[in-house]
C-alpha cells in the first residue's frame, strides 16, 4: 500500500474509532466527526466538532531497499465554543478549559485503545496548540492534536515471472523393441521468451 492509501486510511481510522468513543460522542455528536473537511469559517451553531486530517508523510528507507520508516503527522482539530456572559477573561478561560477537555477526552480515547496503538510501531510524538478567536458571531477556540505515527512499508519489486507463461509437451520416443535400447525425449517449449 503507497503513503497516499497510508494516510487515507490512518484517517479513516480514526475517524471511525472517535465516532465509536462513548466518551468522544457525549461531547461531539458523530455527524460533527469529520475526515478532513476545510475548516476556514465554521459557524458557532455547528460546534463542537472534530476534523481528523493528515499535513505530510515521510518515508525513510530502512537498511534494505525493499523496507521503509513511514511516518504520518495526523492531526485532530477539537473546535468548541463559548456563549458570550459578558466577561471576555471569564470566556476565554472557560473556552480554554472546554478545549483542553475535548482535546483530553480524544487524545485519551486513542491512546487506551490497543487495537489503535497496534496499528503502529510507533507513535512518536504528541503536541498540542490552542487558538482563541473572538471574532465574528462568538467566541470559538481550536485546540489542534498531533500525532506523529510510524510504521514499515515494504516495496517489493515487480519482478514478472517468466515460469508461470511456459508451456512444456513431453513425447517420448523408444528406439528400437529390445529391453535395454534407449529412449529419446523431444521437449516442446512454448510460452518462453528468449
């Protein structure tokens, strides 16, 4: 499977174990869980909501030339909201609770799952980074997870095997009818190219 199918997969993955995660959906309805939707201005009234998509992969090649390091930044979006009370500190600090919260809730919900944590040999590093926007019809905030995961790809080489078209008729031919003469074998070989 290519680095392409690699990330579309991962993606869907996990997408499909956070709908699956009770303690995902008690606070993100599943029909908010998306694989890579572009998030430029997303309106209060769709909040909260999880974006799932993958920035870049890079494969480094292991020893022999068949094998490669495949490694995926994946990224988790937890976007939430926060009803203005009037106190914008108040607001924000209750935003960022919300998201460090939501962001918990995911993170935790991958990362205690061993049929997630055996789909790779490693996951390498997880960060985290949260943006406020006070902007527009109210306050939203971002907290983004990243994860970098790594597995082996192997990439065989496409060697055609010449074998599996070749056709052999064996005649045998007797000479002579005493008990010791000899017999001759005339091959037919079709289906080889030389």
């Amino acid at each position: 499977m290519g680095a392409q199918n690699d990330r579309k997969a991962a993606r869907q993955d996990v997408v499909t174990r956070l709908k699956a995660a009770s303690t995902v959906t008690a606070k993100v309805p599943t029909a908010r869980i998306y694989d890579s939707r572009i998030t430029t201005v997303i309106p209060v009234g769709q909040l909260p909501m999880l974006n799932v998509y993958t920035s870049e992969t890079e494969e480094r090649r292991r020893g022999a030339a068949i094998f490669f390091d495949v490694i995926h930044k994946l990224h988790i979006e937890c976007f939430e909201t926060q009803t203005p009370t009037g106190d914008a500190g108040a607001d924000d600090a209750s935003l960022a609770g919300k998201l460090d919260d939501l962001a918990e809730v995911v993170q935790s919900a991958l990362m205690t799952d061993p049929a997630f944590l055996a789909l790779y040999e490693v996951i390498d590093t997880i960060r985290s980074e949260v943006v406020l926007d006070g902007s527009g019809d109210g306050r939203r905030g971002l907290c983004r997870l990243s994860f970098d995961i790594k597995h082996t790809a192997q990439y065989d080489p496409a060697t055609p095997d010449d074998l599996e078209q070749m056709q052999i008729d064996v005649n045998l031919i007797e000479n002579g009818t005493a008990p010791d003469s000899d017999i001759d074998a005339e091959l037919d070989i079709t289906g080889l190219d030389t």
